[in-house]
C-alpha cells in the first residue's frame, strides 16, 4: 500500500483515532484481516465474524509488528474507530485505487475465475510488476485487501470478481475502476441468492461489462463469443468489444487441440498478431478456454503471442483445491476438486478424470452441488446419467439432500456399475479408503458447503 498516516487514514474513512497523538504512526505494511498475516508497519483490520472476533488478536498484532488497527471498537494501542468496519476498508481501498494509475483487469464468471486469473497472472508478471487476487478472494472484504497491495510501481492490478447477489460485482467495480474487463461464462451458481434464473444471474455478470470506461477512454470488454449470454453483453457497454472461442468473428482462437495421456491440452494459439503452440501443464480439456481467455487479454495489452504461449505452456495452478493432484506410495491419485461445483464445473471435471484414466479405475466421489434452487434434482441426475456415459466404473455419493439422493438414484438408474451412497465425510471416507486398489484415479468434487476437501486429505494420507 502507499504510505498514509493514521490520522490520513482516519479521515479517508470516517473514522476516529484512539491510543496515539496525531498523525500516528504511518503504515507502510500490509493492511490484513489474518493476525497470523500481520508483519512490520501492517495495519491490522479486524472484523467481528461468527466465530471470532478480530479485536481480540490485537496484543498477537502488536507483537507482530503491526502499527495499528482498524476497528468497530478501541484496542489497547494505536486504532481508528469506525462504525462499520468493511465500509471503512472498502473506502481506504477506493481512495488508494484513486492515487495509483495501474492497469486495473476485472474478470468475472460462473466457472473458471481463479484458473484464468492464475494464469493471466503470471504472463502479466512477465511483463511487469503485478498485483493479483488471491486464491477466490473476489468478495467486499477480499477485493480491496487485493487494491490495497497495490502501490507506485504496480503496472497491471488484476482482479477477479465473484457475485452471491445483484448490485455485488457492481460495487466491487466502483472501488476497483477496471479499464479491461473479461467475462468467462454464464451458469448455474448462486441461484438460490441471485434470484430470477440464469438470465437474472447473465445481468449480474453484466455489471462488469457496463462499469467499463467507454472505448474513447481505453475500455475493453472481452467476451466469450462461445456463450451466448456472454457475447449479449456487448450490447451494455461502450467499451470496445473483443470476442474469443470458437465461434465466428472471434479473433483469438485455439486451434488443433489435442489431449495427452494425462488430460492436458495442447493447441496452436491463434491471435491478431500471431501464433504459437501452447502446452498446458494443467490438466483438463476445459482449461483450453481459461487459456484462451487470458491470452485475449494479455494480447490487448501488447504482450506478444509467442510470450503469452510462453507462459502458458508453464503456467501452474497457484489456488488450493483446483484439480490439486497427490500421487499416493501405492499409485492411488487423489484430486481434490472440491473448493465449489455447478453443474459446468462437475461436468468438466469428470470429462478430466475419464480422459487421464487411460486403463486406470476411475473412482468419482461427488458431493452436492448447492444454490441450484429449482433445477438441484434435474442437475443433480444429469451428473448421474454423465457418470455412466463417461465409462466412469465407481462413484462415491456423499449426502443426504435431494441433491445427491438424486445423483445416485440416476447413476444407478444409468447403469453405472459400482455406486455408493453415504451420509458424511466420515462414511466417504472410510469407505473409500476400503474400496481403493493401487493405481486408482480418484476425484473428489462438490461445493464447498459438503466440506470433501476433507476427504481427499484423509485419503492423501491414509494412514492418518
């Protein structure tokens, strides 16, 4: 962050200082909402949650290094007081974004945010100094920690954009002032709080899109062409419209795409300046859009196409629980999948998982497949009915909702030979643990509310 006072602090949000004479110390550290995060000249912004309480940590903060706090109430040291705490951080934040003149990206979509950001990244990274979001940190608290870490010598901010519901991304858009902003793909997620359907959840998206600056002032609105509630958004804004995919009139493209034994993806990339072949290290046919769409982006910025291809070809996932792979002693694979799941992503990540089989026995425990609202049964047998088309032999059905009730009702319906229903974590693992053989491929998805990630590092460590 760029150095400020605590009494310029205080002013930028509204806020009263307490435990130190003006102008306080001055914060040239990280501003952070995890104590164990706090280091020399942080500021501390601590937020009251269900479970804890950030004023608590402030001695642990201290002692750490920090130099303030930003609270609901007075600390035992130097603070500003607020009435409301993320209002204050969102605030700071936008007043920042306001001194500093990087390339701001916004990316949004239902399926694939983190994997473009992370790759998106690290080719803006090889061209100069980057801020990015970390991890899934795209909400109204991550989202300016991430503009808060931007400072003078930042050149691309790159920030990505999740929505529970209307107005949020928005928001997230005013403190952020993105000049570039790239949407991914429209799908069923956050149903349940969005409200009105896919089309409602499509306008949601648009936020992005309709914040940008006009094309006059450098705005550029990437869309997918290859869903067509993506490429509709051309209609809400004024920025200049770039179209990729496959479909027509896309200018750039992946062209001659082959999967390997492992379920990466290779491709010839195709830009309006050029092309390279491309390797992923990321497994996953699905992963040739994410590159395509980072690429698209990269590409506007002047970045050539044979160091965007580049990088791509050694480009790796930075985010915990996205395809994250485990090769057991007895040559059992372990996927942990399981950080969210929409009907897209649960498709695509089975499609992986019978393609890097490749003679292996695929196992697939899945999990529900939350904020479907109306569709959750229809969604839930259609991921049934996949398991059987995609010669998948043994699925692990963890859950008592109608969600899951139905995936193992269809996927025995269907045919598929070995299925497995049970009730928590607990049941999912021990039975899976028993059902293993060595050389399995096993995949374990849902969204995050089920909680399998646990599953997966029980059955990364068997003996545990």
């Amino acid at each position: 962050m760029i150095p400020l006072t605590l009494e310029e602090i205080a002013r930028v949000v509204g806020g009263t200082m307490h435990g130190t004479a003006a102008p306080g110390p001055t914060i040239e550290g990280p501003v952070v909402i995890d104590s164990r995060e706090a280091a020399d000249g942080a500021l501390f912004v601590a937020i009251v949650g269900e479970r804890s309480d950030g004023h608590d940590f402030a001695p642990q903060v201290y002692a750490a290094g920090a130099v303030a706090v930003l609270g609901s109430r007075p600390v035992e040291g130097p603070c500003v007081v607020v009435d409301d705490v993320v209002a204050a951080l969102t605030a700071l934040a936008s007043f920042v974004r306001g001194r500093l003149e990087p390339i701001v990206i916004g990316l949004t979509g239902s399926v694939g945010k983190t994997t473009t950001k992370d790759l998106l990244a690290q080719i803006l990274e090889s061209d100069g100094p980057t801020v990015a979001t970390a991890g899934s940190y795209n909400n109204e608290i991550g989202l300016p920690l991430t503009v808060l870490r931007a400072d003078r010598q930042t050149r691309y901010l790159l920030l990505e954009m999740g929505a529970g519901y209307p107005g949020d991304i928005a928001h997230l858009a005013r403190v952020a002032r993105p000049q570039l902003g790239l949407v991914l793909c429209v799908g069923p997620s956050h149903l349940d709080t969005v409200g009105g359907g896919i089309d409602k959840l499509a306008e949601v998206k648009a936020e992005l899109v309709e914040a940008l600056p006009p094309a006059s002032r450098g705005g550029f609105a990437l869309l997918n062409a290859d869903d067509e509630r993506v490429a509709a958004m051309a209609r809400k804004t004024l920025a200049e419209v770039i179209y990729y995919g496959n479909a027509e009139g896309t200018v750039v493209q992946a062209r001659d795409v082959a999967i390997d034994a492992e379920g990466r993806a290779s491709f010839t990339l195709y830009t309006p300046a050029g092309s390279a072949p491309v390797r992923l290290t990321l497994p996953g046919e699905h992963q040739v859009a994410n590159a395509v769409a980072a690429a698209t982006v990269a590409g506007v910025l002047g970045i050539a196409t044979d160091r965007i291809a580049e990088v791509l070809s050694s480009a790796v996932s930075r985010s915990r629980r996205r395809f994250e792979k485990v090769e057991r002693a007895d040559g059992v694979t372990i996927i942990d999948d399981a950080y969210n799941a929409n009907p897209m992503s649960m498709r695509a990540g089975l499609h992986t998982l019978a393609a890097m089989a490749a003679g292996r026995r695929a196992v697939a425990v899945l999990g529900e497949m939350t904020g479907l609202v109306d569709g959750t049964v229809r969604e839930h047998e259609g991921i049934g009915a996949l398991v059987v088309e995609l010669g998948i032999p043994v699925l692990v059905v963890v859950g008592t909702k109608e969600g899951p009730v139905a995936l193992a009702a269809a996927a025995r319906a269907a045919g598929v030979p070995e299925v497995h229903a049970v009730p928590d974590r607990q049941e999912a693992t021990d039975l899976v643990q028993g059902l293993l053989r060595p050389g399995d491929l096993v995949l374990v998805k849902a969204s995050s509310g089920p909680g399998l990630s646990a599953v997966a590092a029980a059955l990364n460590n068997p003996l545990t």
